[in-house]
C-alpha cells in the first residue's frame, strides 16, 4: 500500500484526470475536500473509498462540473474544469457518463425514453437513437423491458437503466456514484461488473463505493478519502483477496 | 444541419410533452389570453369597419349648395357652370326641387313624412364634388367660402363637420382599445409567465437530469418558450373562432343600432391581415411570458 503526502500524485502520461491541490470548501473553515492531488490514466478503474462525508461524492461533482473547486485546478479531458465557462460544460459532460446511487430516471418516461435522452441532446437522428438504445438495453439485459417505465421495475433494473443512459453515448470517463449502495450482493457483482467491462473498453472509471468487500473483490486501484483529505492511494491488485 | 432539424424536433416534441403533462393550468393559460385576444379583436372589428365606412363617405365627400326659390333655370346652368370652374371641383350637378323631393321619399321613411304636404319644401341645389386629390377639410373649406359669395346660393351643407367627428370617434376607439389591449395583454402576460414557471418547476428533475447529460442552455430553454408560443397560438384561433362566431350571431341582432354606431348596416369581418395579426399578437404575448418565466428562474 502506498500512504500518500499531501503533494504526492503518480504521474501518467496519458491521464484524462488531474487534480493539483485541490480544495472544496461550502463553509469558511470547513473542508469537503482538502489539498487533493491525483491522475487517472485513460481505461483506468479507480474505487474511491471512505466513509459517510469522507468526500466522494464532492469528487464526482467536481469532476463533472456540478461544483467548481474553491482552490486548486482539475483537468478533465484536457479542459480546465476550476475556469470552464458556463456555457463549456454540456460539452464536457456529453464526454462523461454519471451513474448516481439514486438512479435519476424519470419516472413518466419508458426505460428506453431515460436511456436516449443522453443521445437526443446530442441531435442524433431518431433511426440511430433507436438503434443504439436498443443494442445498449440488450448491453445491460433489459431489452425486454424497454417500454416499461422506471417505477414498475427493481433498484437493480433501475440502476442497470441508469448505467445504459451513462454509456449509450460512449463517454471517455465513467463517474459512478455508490451505484451499488441499494443493491442486494448479487445485483451488486452484476452491476460492478458491467462497469469493469466498460474499463476494460478503455473508458476511465471511478466508482465511489463504501463497500469494501466490493474493493477486494476487484482488487483494482483504490482512492481512500476520509475527512476530505486523500489518505492512500492503493495501487491495483495490492489488495489481498 | 441534420443535427440541428433532429434537435429542433425533439424541442417540439418535448414542448408538445410539457404542454400534455400541465393540460389544466395551459388550458387555463390559453383561455385567459383568448379572452384577451377577442377583446382586443372586437376593438379591431369595429375599428375596421370605421376605417371602411370613413373611405366610403370620404369618397363621396360634397358640399351642397341650396339655392333661392326665385333662380330660373338658366341661372341655375350658369352657376354650375361657373361652380365648376373653381379649383378643386371635380363635378357639379344640378339637383332640381322635383329630384330633391325623389330622393327623399327614396330614403328610409321619407315618404311617410312627406304625407299632406301640398308643395314641395325642398330647394334647388348644387351638388358640387371634390377632385379626390383635394378631399382635405381646408380645401372644402376654400370651395364652401367661394360658393357663400355667389349670387343665389342661400345656404351651404357639407358632410365634412360629420367626416371629421367621425374621425375623432375612430381615433377614440383606436386609442380605448390599444390601453385596453395593453393593460389587460399586461395581465396576461404575467398569467402566461406564471403557467410557465408552474411548468418549469414541475419539470425541474427532467431539466436536472438533461443538464447532467449535457444538454445546452439553449437546450433547456427552447421547450417554454415554445411552449409559450403554442399557447398564444391556440388562444389567437379560440379567439378568432369564438370573434368570428359572436360576429355571425350578433350583427343580425343589432341591426339599427349598428348602423347608428358604426354607419352602415353590413360590417366586415377582420380581413386576412388582421386576423394574422391577432394571431401574431398572441404568439407573441405568449413568448415573451414564457420568456419572463425563464429570466426569473434558475435553472440547472
């Protein structure tokens, strides 16, 4: 295991995320994320651990820009996110996938309507929305169910959907957020598992997970934050099964 | 481009969703302006038909001049003749006691009145019109002064004090209905911006959720001001419908007392360019609505 100082940061030639020092501040004096520095590498799966409040959600927002950072520059995909202007950002999320714990489909849409929406931003034609929908839904096994709507289905099915609308559109970052933290352990191997097969397609993945079972189960590279801070950084297969 | 058709598209349609999901407070929205807008068409109807009727009577704009009991015929000959040389008279005739008494039993309860009369009370006169050129209330002046120095002209009628009350009451109108219109498209407005806002707060997890997958500003905005305009669309043909079916209903109804108000017994409806207008109007009242709703709100 590597213990980390507050300057330490691998350095990757070819990493789609950068941080440098940064600090996330809400209250004056009082820190969600502190003096974090980090890389991931492009097709990199990152597990960012740590308890409740420890700072892995602030991460993600930060990395999609649903926060900017009160110190410190973040790079995602080359564009500096700390003084992305407003109208830059739906650029960069259209390149970042997001996977949020409580699934953030709408509920009056069918599963397929949730999963093309990330694609009808982009203006793509109807034939090829279909299209790619479709083989995404068989991607994740609820072909079937595309015309059902969300509420009718279970958390695992939900997630699954939320998973889908994150990858339809091939994003070059996967962010997600505790996407196994309502699933029963079955559902949770399934989920994880889908994830690691889109790393292993060369996307970047950072899951922020408080499962530590789940950790050691995939022994891939760990971020533990606790009290905002960067705490270690465990290289990939270090942790023992 | 093709991006942009499918964009526009599914804009449309996602304004179309927005406006099935709130059918009950649009539907409100919609019948608020298209009361708005017939209000304001019923100024626009009356105005109309007062700019028709004023064309009219300005295009058979005379000045009449009586003439004296004792002028022979010839005499009569001669002053047309010389009424006609003045400048700015287009023509001039001779309307003789006989013709005067014709046309007055020709009008609409003449004859009655002219039961037990044993002669003829009305004069001779001249019937002088104007080059439509020289239609202006100075040059009927010109023309009237010039016939009250003439021998055997007794006395002058013009239709002008008449043409320009008119005018002052059209302005009137005019002027009623553009306040009118005003304050009550005022109202309206903020009632539209309302449903708006209304909307937009019962869509703000959608508008969340497709700012998260990068939808644009422009993206999450273009649906409420569609939407805006749909719903000022819709109230512009309830107000047309409703204007067009209250005009069939009313104007048989009214009959004399039309041809007391506005002159004629036979109004027109709004003409095409009036009735595009009003839709326009709405349009327009219902976009800017919209538009104010969205200034006023934050969205993700």
């Amino acid at each position: 295991m590597n213990r980390l100082g507050a300057d330490a940061a691998p350095a990757r030639g070819d990493a789609l995320i950068r941080l440098f020092h940064v600090s996330k501040s809400y209250q004056a004096g009082t820190y969600a994320l502190h003096d974090v520095s980090l890389e991931v590498g492009k097709g990199e799966m990152v597990f960012l651990t740590g308890p409740s409040g420890a700072g892995k959600t602030t991460l993600l927002e930060l990395l999609f820009a649903a926060e900017r950072p009160s110190e410190g520059q973040i790079l995602v995909l080359g564009r500096n996110v700390a003084v992305l202007r407003e109208h830059a950002i739906p650029a960069l999320r259209r390149r970042v996938g997001v996977v949020f714990q409580d699934f953030k489909l709408l509920p009056r849409r069918t599963v397929e309507e949730n999963v093309a929406l990330a694609l009808q931003v982009l203006g793509t034609p109807t034939r090829e929305v279909r299209s790619r929908t479709f083989a995404m839904l068989k991607r994740v096994g609820l072909q079937h169910r595309r015309h059902h709507h969300p509420p009718s289905l279970s958390g695992g099915e939900q997630q699954r959907i939320a998973l889908a609308r994150a990858l339809v559109n091939d994003p070059e970052i996967l962010l997600a957020d505790e996407p196994t933290g309502n699933l029963d352990p079955e559902l949770t191997l399934e989920i994880t598992d889908m994830i690691a097969a889109q790393a292993a397609r060369g996307t970047t993945v950072l899951v922020a997970t408080h499962d530590l079972g789940l950790v050691r189960r995939y022994r891939k590279r760990t971020l533990r934050l606790e009290s905002g801070r960067l705490e270690e950084d465990v290289p990939a297969g270090a942790w023992r099964a | 481009m093709r991006r942009a058709l499918f964009q526009a598209a599914w804009l449309v349609r996602a304004a179309l969703r927005g406006l099935r999901a709130s059918a009950i407070t649009s539907g409100i929205a919609v019948a608020t302006l298209a009361v708005v807008l017939v209000l304001v068409g019923t100024f626009l109807l009356v105005i109309a038909n007062m700019n028709l009727l004023l064309e009219r009577v300005g295009s058979d704009l005379h000045v009449t001049a009586y003439l004296e009991e004792s002028l022979s015929a010839d005499t009569r000959r001669e002053l047309a003749r010389r009424v006609a040389d003045l400048g700015g008279v287009h023509a001039v005739e001779i309307v003789s006691k006989e013709e005067a008494l014709r046309r007055f039993a020709e009008r609409s309860g003449g004859a009655a009145l002219l039961e037990g009369l044993e002669e003829n009370p009305l004069p001779a006169s001249l019937e002088v019109r104007l080059a439509p050129e020289r239609r202006s209330a100075e040059d009927v002046r010109a023309v009237s002064e010039a016939l009250a120095g003439m021998d055997g002209v007794e006395e002058l009628g013009s239709s002008q004090q008449w043409v320009e009350g008119y005018a002052r009451a059209r302005r009137l109108v005019r002027g009623l209905g553009f306040g009118l219109g005003a304050v009550l498209g005022l109202a309206t407005l903020l009632i539209v911006a309302n449903t708006i806002r209304l909307t937009l707060h019962a869509r703000r997890d959608e508008l969340e959720i497709l700012s998260l997958v990068g939808a644009s500003r422009i993206f999450l905005r273009v649906p409420f001001l569609i939407e805006g305009v749909l719903q000022g669309m819709a109230a512009g043909v309830l107000a047309l419908a409703l204007l067009y079916g209250l005009f069939h209903l009313a104007v048989p109804q009214l009959g004399d007392g039309l041809e007391l108000f506005l002159g004629w017994k036979d109004p027109v409806f709004l003409s095409l360019r009036d009735a595009l207008g009003l839709l326009a109007a709405g349009a327009g009242l219902g976009v800017v609505g919209a538009a104010a709703a969205l200034a006023g709100e934050r969205l993700p």
